[in-house]
C-alpha cells in the first residue's frame, strides 16, 4: 500500500492565546482533489500556509512526499515550496512589472534553470499564448489567474495549493480556471483548494470542513456524495 | 534570468532609484573633488610658499666663529646641480658699515635673485633688477626712517676705510630684518668689507613636497662639504601645519558627506523596501532563496555606486578645477587614482544604504500575503 502524499497529524497552530488550528489531522492521496471549506477564521489558510511551509506549526506533524515539513530549516522550507509546491492565490500575486511569461519563468528560476520555451507551453495550455508578453496591469482577472496557475505547474509539483482561486474572479472566469483545475485533476494532480462555494466543493473528491480551527468533518462528494465521513481522532 | 529580473526592477523604481543615484552622484562629486584637491593641494600649497621667501639656508656651521665665511663658489656648486626643485639661490655678506654718523647692517646681494625669492616685499620707489648695480641700493623701511631716506636720495656708505655713495632706488616694508638694513649689490658689499668672494650665507628657495625638500638638501650636503644646508624652520612647520591641517579638514568633510550620503541613500531604500515587500514575500513563497533575492538587490544597489560614483568623479574634477581656480588661482589637476576611490567609496555607501532592503530577506511570506 503506498504511503498518503500528505499526512497531518495532531496540528496545531497558536497566534499568542488564539488556537487557529486545534488537533486537526487528515491524510490526503496522491491525485486527490481536496476541498478545505469552513466559514472565515476557521483556519483554512492557516492549513494551506503550513501545508505550503509558508507558515510552520505551534505542534504536530505535517509530512508530504515523505518530507516532514514541521521539522524543516527556513532553508529547507524554501527548497521545498520550490520543488514540491505550485501556489494559487486568491490576489494572483504576479510580480507586476514581469510580463506574463516572465512571471512564469520567475518560478523557474528558483527551482533550478528557465526554459522560455517550456513557460510558453506553460501559458498556452492555460489558453493565454498570445498573452505571453502582456504585464499583468495589460491582463483581465481571470488571465492574471491562468498566468498563475501557469507558474504554479511550471515545476510539476507533488501538490497544487489554491487558496480561494475564483475569490476575485467573475462567473465566466470562475469557470474557466475551474475547468482547468478539472482538467489538472483528471492529469493526476494532488489539489487542496481552499474555497467557500459549495459548487467547487462539489467538485473534489472530499471537503475537509474546518470549525474554529478543528476539523469538524471529511465529506466524500465524488462517487458518494451523500456519504459524511466522521474525522480521525 | 537574473538579468531580465534586474532590469524590469531598476525600470519599475526608477523614480527611487534615480533619487538615489542623484544622492550618491552627489556625495561621489564631493568625495571625488576634495580627494583630488587633498593630492594637489601639497603641490599647489608648496607653490605657494615659495613665493614667501627662502626655505633652505646655506651658511657656515652654526659652532664655527661668527667671522666664519663661506666661499663664494658655493654658488656655482649650487647651479651646477642643476636641479628643477632650485627656484631661486640669492647669496648674502652682511657687514657692519655706517651711513655717515649712524651704524647700519648693510646686506649685500644679488639683486635679481633677491626680487624673485621676495616677490611679497612691499617697495617704495622701484626694485633694482640688475644683479651687481654698483650705483643704487634698497634701505629698509625703519634704516629709512632712521637715516631719512626717501627714493631718489644719496647715501653714503662706509666701513673702515671703503667708502661708496649709492641712490636709494625704494624703500622696502618686508616685515623681517630686512627692514633695518640696507641692501647693496653683493660686489658693493664685498669691496667695502675688503671681503672678495666671500659670502655669510646662502638663502635658497626649493620648490617640491616635504620629501623632495628633504631629499634635494641631502644632495646639497654632499656637494658643500663643511657647510650647514638647514631648513628654515619656521617655514617649513607653517607649511606641515597648513598641509596637515587642510588634509584633517578634507578627511572630516569627506566622512561626513559620505555619511550624509548613506542616509540619503538609506532613506530612498527604505521606501523602496517598503514598496518591494510584498514582491520579495512572493518571491520567498515561490521558493525564491534569501540569497538569490538578495543578490538582485546587491547587484542593483553596486550598480548604482558604480554608475554613481563615476558621475561623481567627473563632476568632481569639474567642481576640484573650480575650486582650484578660486583658491589656488590655478585649476587643480584630475588625478586617474581619485576614479577607483571614489567608485569604491561610492558602491560602499550604496550597500551600506541599502541595508533596509537586506531586511527585506526577514520577510515572512505568509504574513506579507495575507496582506499584514
């Protein structure tokens, strides 16, 4: 049986005297969609910064790929957001005055060698090929968030993390980045989306749903989703 | 990569940044004028002093009788050196003589030697420019007023049993003891004293730095054997002084421009971190290293002191030639040396300025993207 992609364990992160996560543990397969849902202050960004070593745990254990992240150097931490981790924000944040194809290459550069070439395929297959040289202030919301999710896969990483992705983005955006997260699960991506619709909830494969910082519940939506898993302890 | 990164950045602050280079452009043009002003200030104020008289002195040794006498061929000893520090050599006798019932020091010199070397005296009347004028004499102005002299009069002159009348061309104010004496031509004086080519001392005027001075008098030394070759010590410790006191001067103005430097420096950069903050957290989120980041802004903030302090250097020559023209009334010369000092000053001050942009490396990515 093959290990979990993700196993967090016990977790716990303390801001001064408020516990914004409290013993909260999951594990997440490889080629997951995972849903963290939750109303606001629950702690879902607090998970998806630590799952991304932006961020590192008052107590616990996180371990992905095999790494345990919890016990990371700040060094460490920053190979490992550069390797294993694709971001997607909710503000996109693109450097502003790097056009499109740069910003792409920007997360090449710190992972290891740019390829121009490669960051060009990157963008069209996030539809934007003719967009490559656009700054972001040139591009629409909903580009600025293909150019990201363009950077996010440019180093195939172990696990996309999108931190309400269509937060700022029309309904006609909206669809077309979650058409292509669709089509980034069907490749075989590990995603954790951070969201509060409950349609892109629907979508994955479970909602890990977060209540003043602890887990109050997993749901399997796909293939089962009537069904309401209780969580660890 | 990295250089597409650096570019885009200096163009999206090039407004900060263009501040900055102003400020370090600057402080670089002072450094670079006051450096080069400090290596021609020695040169330009050893000129000076030369126009204030004699600097070394040529005369018997000091524990010999006081009737001691040097040889006047120490003159052509002298020429025969050749050398391009000697601006001017004036051999003196001084003689005790009378101008009818009253005694006075009669100096006897070469007037031409005599004008040059104290170019400063104040004359009433005219100079004498021949060098052995047998007919007229210079009296100093308080023998003057003793004697009731004025140019034009005659004088008679007398030491034992020579005698000679000469006119008085000027009366001279020179501010030393010259203004007690009466200077004749140095044959007038020899005569009278039955002293044939004999001198008392040797006064010299040597251009050149403290070393060169030093040096030529050694030369000197070796060519008049049984003579004191000494500096004039009151000149020489004013113009060390001077010297010391102008490069003291130069050295504190410079700290504190390039300290005032940095601060400008500092205050542009810490905007501009302010500004960067949030790029740097995302790069530190994308897996950018403390150190690559760090290497941009490092290169940027050398880029600026390189461009910086060559700007500087050149309106630094431009500014040290007008300085030098106001000062010295003659335009200081660009030194090349000053261009790698002031360049490396320059880059300095830019790193040390941009210190508020290494702080940026302590950013935490998460705080910065949540938007704290």
């Amino acid at each position: 049986m093959m290990a979990p992609l993700v196993q967090v364990e016990h977790l716990e992160k303390r801001f001064g005297s408020v516990r914004a996560l409290d013993g909260v543990s999951f594990m997440v397969e490889a080629g997951e969609w995972i849903a963290i849902m939750g109303p606001s202050g629950s702690g879902k960004t607090t998970l998806i910064n630590i799952l991304g070593g932006l961020d590192r745990p008052s107590a616990g254990r996180v371990i992905v790929d095999g790494l345990e992240i919890s016990e990371h150097s700040e060094q460490e931490l920053t190979r490992y957001r550069a390797e294993k981790i694709g971001f997607i924000f909710q503000q996109f944040h693109l450097v502003p005055y790097l056009t499109a194809l740069e910003n792409v290459m920007l997360a090449q550069y710190f992972h290891s060698l740019t390829d121009e070439n490669e960051a060009a395929e990157a963008l069209k297959r996030v539809g934007l090929d003719g967009r490559s040289t656009h700054l972001p202030s040139q591009l629409s919301g909903g580009e600025q968030q293909r150019v990201a999710i363009a950077r996010a896969l440019i180093n195939h990483p172990k696990l996309i993390l999108a931190d309400e992705p269509t937060g700022n983005l029309d309904e006609a955006n909206e669809v077309i980045v979650l058409n292509l997260l669709r089509g980034l699960h069907r490749a075989g991506h590990t995603i954790l989306v951070v969201t509060h619709s409950q349609a892109i909830g629907n979508l994955a494969d479970r909602r890990i749903e977060l209540e003043h910082g602890r887990l109050a519940r997993i749901a399997i939506a796909t293939g089962a989703r009537n069904a309401v898993a209780r969580p660890q302890t | 990569m990295f250089w597409r990164i650096f570019w885009h950045l200096l163009g999206a602050s090039r407004a900060r940044l263009a501040l900055a280079l102003v400020t370090l452009a600057s402080g670089a043009a002072i450094t670079s004028a006051l450096l080069n002003i400090d290596l021609d200030a020695e040169r330009k104020l050893t000129r000076e002093f030369r126009t204030l008289g004699a600097n070394v002195v040529v005369a018997p040794p000091s524990e010999s009788s006081e009737a001691a006498l040097v040889d006047a061929a120490a003159m052509d000893r002298i020429a025969a050196l050749r050398s391009r520090l000697l601006s001017v050599a004036a051999p003196y006798l001084y003689i005790a003589a009378s101008a009818g019932p009253q005694p006075v020091i009669l100096a006897g010199t070469w007037f031409d030697q005599v004008s040059k070397m104290n170019s400063w005296w104040k004359v009433d009347g005219n100079w004498i420019t021949a060098r052995d004028d047998r007919s007229q004499c210079l009296v100093g102005r308080i023998a003057a007023r003793q004697l009731g002299l004025a140019p034009g009069s005659l004088v008679e002159l007398r030491a034992g049993d020579h005698k000679i009348s000469l006119r008085v061309a000027g009366i001279v104010t020179a501010g030393s003891a010259e203004d007690n004496q009466i200077l004749t031509s140095l044959a007038v004086a020899q005569e009278l004293a039955g002293l044939p080519g004999r001198l008392s001392l040797i006064q010299l005027s040597v251009a050149g730095t403290p070393i060169e001075i030093e040096a030529f008098m050694s030369r000197l030394a070796g060519v008049l054997p049984g003579l004191d070759v000494r500096p004039v010590r009151q000149l020489a410790a004013a113009e060390g002084s001077l010297l010391a006191r102008i490069r003291g001067l130069i050295f504190w103005t410079m700290l504190l421009i390039l300290t005032l430097t940095t601060l400008g420096v500092l205050a542009s950069m810490a905007a501009l971190a302010m500004e960067r903050s949030r790029d740097v957290g995302l790069m530190k989120a994308l897996g950018g290293s403390v150190r690559r980041i760090m290497r941009l802004f490092r290169t940027e903030a050398g880029a600026l002191g390189l461009l910086g302090g060559t700007i500087g250097f050149v309106a630094g020559v431009i500014l040290a030639r007008w300085v030098g023209g106001r000062v010295f009334g003659v335009a200081i010369s660009p030194r090349w040396e000053v261009f790698p000092v002031t360049v490396a000053l320059s880059v300095g001050v830019a790193l040390a300025g941009a210190f508020p942009l290494r702080l940026l490396g302590r950013v935490r990515p998460a705080e910065i993207l949540r938007g704290e």
